[in-house]
C-alpha cells in the first residue's frame, strides 16, 4: 500500500528525472526516508522526524553524512511545501 507521501515522492522523482537528472542515490536515500516516515506512522514531514531519520542509520556516524541525508529530506519537505502549504513539510 503507497502512503501519500510515498505518492508524492515517486511523482517527484519522476518529474526531476523527465528533466534530465539522474538521482540514482538521491531516489535511494528519498526512499529510505519515506520508509522511515511510513515506520513512524507520519503524514507530515516535521524538523525533528527528518533528524532523527538521518542519525538513526548505522552508516551514519559522521555529521558530513548526516548534513547529506538532512539534504534530501529538506529538498523534499520543500516540494511538498509548494503542493501543499497548509501542513507538508512544516516543522
């Protein structure tokens, strides 16, 4: 079963890939987040979500990977701001 958010971010992927861009691992770490977000039962993307997703990863124990994974998470939290600004993204 897809969760809205996991809508949105394959619609976005696929936007950005129709534009030209790769994101083989951009997509990949997106998922991992969306996972996370469907684990935690979210329906918005909130500040505090999105850093204890990018710490929670065992390969991520150094900040420079964190900042990269924080990334990702806020590009997206930010297209779902744009499709929805009453509640996507806040936080």
């Amino acid at each position: 079963m897809s969760t809205p958010l996991r809508v949105h971010a394959e619609d976005y992927l696929a936007m950005r890939r129709a534009l030209g861009f790769k994101l083989t691992t951009f997509g990949q770490t997106l998922f991992s987040f969306i996972g996370y977000l469907d684990d935690e039962q979210a329906t918005v993307i909130t500040s505090d979500l999105a850093v204890a997703w990018a710490r929670a990863t065992p390969r991520s124990v150094r900040e420079v990977r964190w900042s990269r994974r924080l990334m990702v998470a806020w590009i997206f939290a930010r297209q779902m701001k744009v499709l929805d600004p009453s509640d996507r993204g806040s936080g």
